[in-house]
C-alpha cells in the first residue's frame, strides 16, 4: 500500500462530533477578536445549561415533561446564535465563517442541542452553499473548490452527515416506535442524502474515511428501520454500503474486514426476512467469493498471518456459509424426479442411539463447519424463521410442493444435532456464539442454548426442549453468584411454561393445522395480527351451560382463569425482576404475545359488558376478585410494554371494561351500606374502589394521548376535524389507517366519559358537592359530556342536566366551525403576517405553517418566529416575549414543507399564537409580529357526531320520563338532523355507532 493511502487511514476516524476550537484567528483583527469572544461566551453558556439540566434530569428521575414558568433556554439559545451569525456572517472570511459553523454544529450535536445544530449550524451552512452555487450539479453546489480541497469537503461532508444525525436524534425522541408515515420519509430522505455524499466520494481514494462514516450512518439508520418492519425500503441502502467497501481499495482491506462482513449479514439477512431465500445464498457465495479473494492477497504479501487476522476471515466465513447452510440443508433434500415409492419416516429415538453423525443433515453441518459453535449457530440459523414467533408454537409448516414431505425430516434432524452439541458441555459461557466461533471453540454460549430452547418450543418438540431445559437448568443452579444472565434465563423458561399451559388449555391439548402461525408462513414476514390471534382463540370450544348456585365467568371451565393467572403471576414477576429491562429488550415479543394472549381472552368474555347496568351477572360470580386481579395486572403490563403502540384499542378497551366492573362493585358496596353498622369502613372501600378505577383509566387515557400525539397529523390531514368522518378519496390503504384512528379517538371519548362519571361519583361517596374537573373548564365539550354523566347520578335533576349538555355540544360545534374557518387562510391584511395556519394538534403539541405572507418591497423573506401565549387574562394580544414554550421565537428557515411546532403545552388550555417574518440579515420585517389568531383549544380533535351518541344513549338509558321528548328534539335540530338520527337509530337497536 502507498504512503498516501496509509497516510490517508491515519486520519480515519468513525465520529463525526469534533470538539469546539477557534483556532487560526488573526490576533490583529479586531473582528475576528470580537467574535471569538462573543463565541466563547455562547459556548459557556450552552455548557452552563446543559450541565444544570442534566443535574435536574439526575434529581428529578427522568425527563422534564413541561417547563418551569422561567425556561426560556430553549428560544434564548436559539436567538442568541442566530443574532451572532447575522451579526459577523458579511464580516469575516467565508471560509472561516463556514468552519466556525461546522465547529458549533458539531459541539451542539454532543451536548444534544439538536434543533440548534440542525437549523443554525449544518442546515445554515448547506443554505449558504446552495445560494451561492451557479449550477444545478451536485458537485458544483456542495462542492464548488473540488475534492482536492480536504478542509472543504470534510466540512461539507460533517454538515450532510450533522444534519442527518439531528434529524435521526429528534425523530427519537418525538416518534420512537415510529408509528407516523412522515417519520420513515424523513429517514428515507436522510439516506438519500447519505447514499448521494458516498457516491461522489467514493473515486476519490483519500477521503475513504468520510466514505466508511457513510455506511455507517447509513447501518445505524436502516437496522432502526428494519426493527420497525421496514426491510423492504432500506435493503438498497444496506447493499449500497457493501458496494462503497467494495468500491474504495483502502477499505477492500483486512482491517475493515469485520466491518463488511456485518454488512454482507445484514443484507442476507434482509433477504430472508423478504422470504427470498435464494437470492440470500446467491449474495452469500458472492461475498464468500469477496473474502477468499482477499485471503489469497493476504496469503502473497510479506506479512505473516496473526491469531487476530485468523479469526476475522473464520468469523466472517462462517456467518455467510450459515445463510448458505441455511437454504442447502434443505434444497439438497428435495428430489429431482418424482419417485412413487412408500414414505417412511424416521424415528428421531432410535437415531439418537447412532453414533453422530447419524442423519444427512448432521453430515452436512460436519463437512462445511468446523468446531462446535460454528455447527450450532449454523444449526439455529437454520432453524430460525423471522414469520414465527416463540410464543406462537406449532409444527413445521408442511410443505405442498413436490417432493415436499422429504423436506420435512429436516427440522428433526436440526433440532436432534442442536441437543446432541449441548449435550457434549459441561458449562456455558456468557460469551456469545459469534465470538465463541470466531475462535474456532468447542463451547456453546448460554443464550445460544436458550434460544435453541425457544426453537424447540416453537416447533413443538417436547422431548427436547424437555431435555434441553434439565440439562440447562442444573447448570444455572450450580453457579454461587447468579447474574443478569442468569436470572433471564431462569424467567424465560418459566415464562415458556406458563405459555405451554395455557395454550394447552384453551386449545384442549389439540394441534390444529390451521394455526394462524401457518397462514404467516406463506410468503408474509409481517409479525401475526391482532385478528390472526383472535381468530385461533375463536377455535376455543363453547362454554358449558351455567351451573347451580353461583356460576363461574368462565362456566365449568375455570382452568382457562387460573391458567391465564398464572401466566400474568409469571409477567408480574419478569417486570419486577431486575432482568425486566434486559428481557424488553431481547425477547420483548415473548412478552407482548403472551399478554394478547390474555387479553384476547378477556375480551372475548367482556364483549357484552358495555355500561354499569350490564355487569350485574359478574359481580354474583365465585371468581370477581381473581377475575379482577388478573384485569388489573393486564392494565399494569400493557403500560410496562406500551401495548397502546402496537393496538390501542384492545388493551384500552380492557381497561374500560375493568372500570366499569370496578364502578358496578363499588356501586353494589355501596347499596349495602344501608341497615349495617360498619357503614364508614365499607365508605373507605368504596371510595378505593372508585379511586383504582379512575387511575387505570387515567393511565389508559394517557397512553391513548400519546399515541395520538404522533399519529395526529395524518389524521387531521384527511379526516373531517368537527365529524370525523374518513374522506373516500383516500385510497384503501389511507382509509383504512385514517378509521383506526378515528376509532382509537372514540375509543378515548368514552373513557374520558367514564373518567368523568367516576369523578362525580367519587364526590358524592365524599359527600362533597360536585365540582367541573379542572381540565374541563375550557374545553366546551368535556363540559358537554360532564353533565351527560352527571344526569345519570343525579336523576331528578336529569332533564335540566340534558339540556345543557345539549346546548354545551352545539356551542362546541360552533367552536369549532369558526375556528376552523379563522385559521383556512385567508387574504394578507396590513404589512404583518397573518396568523399562522393550524396543520396538527394534539393536548401539548400544535404544528402551524406560515400563512401566505408577501413582504414590502426589495425584502425577501428568510426566516419565521413564532410566539404564543396562553389566551386567559384581560389582554390576550400576542407579543414578542410571549416565547415560554419550547418551539417558540425558534427560526426557522422559510422554505416551503418547514413547519412550526411548539409542544409542553398545557393540556386542554386555550392559547393564541403569531408569526414575525425575518429578513437575511436577521432584522424584523414591517417592524412588528403578526396578527393573532383566534384562542385554540390544546386538545386532539373528538367526533361530535360520537358526543352526541353519548347524548342520545344517555338520555335514553334508565331515564323514561325524559328520554322519548329529549331524542326527538335532539334529533330534529337543524343541520344535526340526519347524523344524530343516524345514532339514535343505531343506539336504539343496541349497536355501538363507533
């Protein structure tokens, strides 16, 4: 290699944060003088604040969710940068100018100021750029001096790759599980830009660092992507990768090795999760080819081989001949012609009295791995399919083609050769298998063996998950100091268990072939849905008719309960262990498959509970209190898995179900108070009660916010904001996303209903007169549905509570209308903006963009303020220090698609908001911010039509005298006319409307 090159990956480094410096500064100019200063008070200020929120993040156990009335750091950080930069941008060198932009970007980035670097740093640098550039080449624009200036085009690639990385770091925060379409376009389009960066520098050799930080970004990116079940989007991208370390000779070589061979990985991998296995051993030959190449080059040079140098080709080799074992094993099995002749299984018993290797998949295994842990992590690569789940067992899939049934042999062989390893060792190792085979080792790591078990288990192989686990199990016990490792192991059993029997329960020791398992299996490798697995709980046998005395919810078969408790006993104890973080982590699917599970089983009893007056049968039932427990443990587990992600619906719906039987109980404790002496203490209880339901409903409304916060934006761009009603333009994919979230919106309707009547029953088990919830008061139609539950409490006063329910909907409505109205846009007014135009919100958050605004002449408009304020209070004008909330007097740049955000609002508070248009020198356009815009409500947007259901089903439950007049007048007033006619008809006939 040339002293070029080798001088070249010297300077290579992964990280793209470089600490702050103002180095090279002229000590004469004054300018340069000022501004370093100037600079430097900047940066400790930024220390001084990111110090103290870390202290306070330290003491107050987690993160800040709303700010202290006096924090403004976030707008005071932002402003301050932004008048420095206009300030000295005409006034010092560009080139110096644009490092010093660099460098803060970079400083920012490590102390997690990523709004900051993003807009003021990287983003302002690039803008810089593509104003100034002549043509519209990519290289012209960003890199106008060429590729021979290194200063320059490490600078620029340190932007592409920092605005990338503050990008990734918000959509973090913001959208974890990445719930929102607009999170997975922001990442695509990071990539893109990535993928273009490496593909302009990859012919020129001496930036072959900047071309290695590429692939891994790009890497980080799409393994997020592909958790989240994106693999089909960001497999160009990983191959990409392995074409830039392919394409550049300095990274062609051993040292990055390792390095392209989890990239060859992964893009196997990704091809066996498309359910292309072919063309996963078509790729892993090729790139087996790659290294055998360079094997060759390493055995022709002068340099001996090392210990190290073995083990990276025998860790590389080996993990691209398990994707070609992995279809080989099975390819090779399959008969060329068909020969009629009589099928004869083996006898997995009497091949385990062979000597090994006893089967053709064992010799196979033998011929191309040597050492024991490549064999077994060949073996579990085999075994592992990405459309099963652990806790989903069923058979292998039979497989229909011709010469099908011979394949079928296989998966015993696997799992026979798997026991036969473990059996061999004595201990297990906390290594893992990867690094065990790098060494060519005989030993088998623990969770190698564990996850063997999981296979076994999903396959339903008894026997040797039976063997597996007591040859596991003795071993663990015997160890003096139990670890992490350890005690997840020990759960993970107990949790496969506890799983076994409860499926046997309910499927009464059957294995249906028609598994929702085999409806994955063909060519899907999306994980089961929530219908799938319903659908084989639906296989359950029916329930015995009732028995004498007092009958069971579960009828004669009460296994399915105590099953069912023992397996949410089992979870509690996982969440309470100090494995619980560790095995969310690693096996989190084991978890929430098995709390669906249970759920999917209480609601299959619960269908029929939808209000207090229907629960009677449960409350005379022997097993309430278990039954009880068990709803409460579910409601404690779907919070501990953020099941709310995955499906709001169903663990909300549990968690209604549970308050409303814990509402009916205290209800029924209550009525017992009368003629016994120990009323006080049965008071308590009841006061208890309703107070545990109100905080499962609490929590559950909660989680519910949260998933709407993210996923608001596409429902609010498509759907009706006053009816909710799904737009049928939209195509069927949209429509039926846009239904889930109108349904998810009802679903937390009525819980804030019954949250609402819990509140006013827990007042009057008080004896304290009824009081308005404080988060009611300024939203019109909680009012509205505050008093719908109040007429069910207070029954003689019932008429007078509907009707002002009544008017408290219409007065909401009109709300709405006129705020929907005031906020369209409409023509420019005066010199200042108009108010900002209203795009998303939801109970802390609202997104805005900028009203069409034409500035003076001779002014061109290059950034955007927005500030807000809360609208209470005599003068609710907005102003320029209204800037109280993160989000607020933040610039942001005025190119078309930049939003406005402003979030730690308080929920259910009305606020007024503003925008000031700024020109590129930074000075305030027309002198003064922009008209305010009309009070907003911080709350997600409800269905009316759904309130006035509520209404309807109100006035007609339990309340004859009133019930007959309220509906028709409810129903024939003006516009409302034909969609409450339409929900009374369907609540009349006893059909939920949502």
């Amino acid at each position: 290699m040339s002293k070029t090159r080798q001088g070249t990956l010297s300077k290579f480094t992964s990280d793209t944060n470089s600490e702050f410096n103002t180095k090279k500064i002229n000590k004469i100019d004054p300018i340069q003088i000022a501004f370093v200063q100037e600079l430097k008070r900047f940066i400790g200020y930024v220390d001084r604040i990111s110090k103290e929120a870390e202290l306070y993040f330290i003491s107050a156990g987690g993160p800040v969710d709303e700010p202290s009335s006096n924090d403004e750091s976030p707008a005071r950080l932002s402003n301050t940068l932004f008048s420095l930069w206009n300030s000295y941008s005409l006034k010092l060198p560009k080139d110096y100018f644009l490092t010093q932009l660099i460098n803060t970007g970079d400083y920012l980035l490590k102390v997690k100021e990523y709004n900051v670097a993003k807009q003021h740093c990287y983003d302002y640098y690039l803008r810089l750029l593509r104003d100034s550039a002549v043509t519209d080449d990519y290289s012209s624009i960003y890199f106008p001096t060429g590729f021979q200036d290194e200063q320059r085009v490490k600078e620029t690639s340190q932007a592409i790759f920092g605005n990338g990385l503050c990008t990734l770091k918000n959509l973090e925060i913001i959208d974890p599980h990445m719930n929102a379409e607009k999170t997975v376009a922001d990442l695509l389009e990071v990539l893109d830009d990535f993928r273009k960066l490496t593909q302009h520098l990859i012919p020129h050799e001496r930036h072959c660092w900047l071309v290695f930080n590429g692939t891994v970004h790009i890497y980080k990116i799409s393994q997020w992507l592909v958790d989240c079940g994106y693999t089909a989007k960001t497999l160009q991208y990983l191959v990409w990768c392995c074409v830039c370390m392919e394409s550049v000779i300095p990274l062609m070589t051993l040292k990055f090795l390792s390095w392209r061979g989890s990239l060859y990985s992964a893009v196997c991998q990704s091809y066996v999760d498309l359910n292309q296995p072919h063309a996963a051993e078509v790729f892993a030959r090729r790139c087996l080819q790659k290294v055998h190449q360079l094997a060759k080059i390493e055995e022709q040079s002068m340099s001996e081989p090392t210990p190290e140098s073995e083990a990276i080709f025998r860790e590389v080799t080996v993990k691209l001949s398990a994707i070609i074992f992995k279809r080989v094993v099975f390819e090779s099995r399959r008969p060329k012609k068909i020969i009629h002749r009589p099928k004869t299984r083996q006898n997995l018993k009497e091949l385990q009295l062979l000597p090994f290797p006893r089967t053709a998949s064992e010799k196979l295994v033998m011929d191309m791995f040597e050492g024991s842990s490549s064999q077994f992590l060949a073996i579990l690569e085999a075994l592992s399919d990405p459309c099963r789940r652990t806790c989903m067992y069923t058979p292998p899939k039979l497989d229909t083609t011709e010469g099908g049934d011979a394949l079928m042999d296989v998966w015993g062989e696997l799992i026979l050769a798997g026991y036969e390893l473990i059996s061999r060792c004595e201990s297990f190792p906390r290594t893992s298998l990867v690094q065990l085979a790098r060494v060519g080792s005989n030993e088998l790591s623990m969770s190698a063996v564990l996850k063997y078990i999981r296979l076994a288990f999903n396959y339903e192989y008894w026997d040797y998950y039976t063997l597996a686990v007591s040859h596991l199990v003795p071993l663990i016990e015997a160890v003096e100091e139990e670890t992490v490792d350890h005690l997840f192991t020990k759960e993970t059993i107990m949790l496969l268990d506890a799983m076994k029997s409860v499926s046997n329960v309910l499927r009464k020791d059957t294995r249906p072939s028609t598994c929702f398992v085999d409806n994955m299996l063909d060519g899907h490798c999306t994980p089961p849905t929530l219908d799938s697995l319903n659908q084989c709980l639906s296989t359950q046998a029916e329930r015995a008719s009732a028995t004498p005395r007092r009958k069971s919810v579960w009828g004669d078969q009460k296994d399915d309960l105590f099953t069912l408790i023992n397996l949410s006993s089992v979870l509690c104890n996982i969440k309470a262990s100090d494995c619980a973080e560790m095995f969310v982590k690693e096996q989190g699917d084991m978890l929430v498959d098995a709390v669906l599970l249970i759920l999917h089983s209480l609601k299959d009893h619960f269908s029929r509970l939808v209000s207090p007056s229907t629960v009677k049968q449960y409350l005379v039932a022997e097993n309430i209190s278990e039954l009880m427990e068990l709803m409460a443990d579910c409601n404690e587990l779907s919070l501990w898995l953020n099941l709310y992600n995955i499906d709001p619906l169903l663990p909300g719906e549990i968690a209604l179900k549970s308050a409303l039987l814990l509402e009916a109980h205290a209800k029924n404790m209550k009525t017992s108070l009368f003629g016994h002496r120990s009323g006080p203490d049965k008071l308590s209880k009841v006061q208890t009660t309703l107070t545990n339901a109100l905080t499962t409903l609490r929590n559950s409304v909660s989680a519910l916010e949260e998933v709407r916060n993210v996923k608001e934006i596409a429902l609010t761009a498509t759907c009706d904001p006053l009816m909710l009603v799904v737009d049928p333009s939209l195509s069927r994919k949209t429509e039926g996303d846009v239904a889930h979230n109108i349904t998810v919106a009802d679903l937390q309707l009525e819980m804030l209903a019954v949250n609402l009547r819990l509140q006013q029953q827990l007042h009057k088990a008080e004896k304290s007169e009824s009081k308005v919830v404080e988060w009611c008061k300024k939203n019109t139609l909680f009012l509205a549905i505050t008093r719908m539950q109040l007429a069910t409490i207070e029954t003689k006063a019932a008429e007078k509570h509907l009707r002002d329910s009544y008017d408290l909907l219409l007065k909401s409505w009109s709300e709405e209308k006129r705020l929907d109205t005031s906020l369209q846009g409409t023509e420019q007014q005066g010199s200042v903006p108009n108010p900002p135009i209203l795009t998303s919100r939801t109970s802390t958050t609202m997104t805005f963009k900028p009203a069409p605004y034409t500035a003076p002449k001779g002014v061109k408009v290059k950034w955007y303020r927005l500030y807000g304020r809360s609208s209470s209070g005599s003068n609710i004008k907005v102003r320029m220090n209204d800037k109280l909330y993160p989000g607020l007097a933040m610039e942001v740049a005025a190119v078309e698609g930049n939003e406005l955000t402003v979030s730690n609002l308080t929920p259910y508070e009305k606020y007024q908001f503003a925008v000031a248009a700024f020109d590129e020198h930074g000075k305030l356009i027309a002198g003064s911010i922009g008209h305010s815009s009309k009070p907003i409500l911080a709350s997600p947007p409800f269905s009316h039509l759904t309130a006035c259901g509520h209404l309807i089903q109100v006035s007609y439950t339990g309340l004859s005298s009133v019930q007959p007049s309220y509906c028709l007048w409810a129903s024939h007033s003006g516009e409302l006319y034909w969609p409450l006619l339409r929900s009374a008809i369907l609540l009349l006939v006893g059909i939920s409307f949502r």
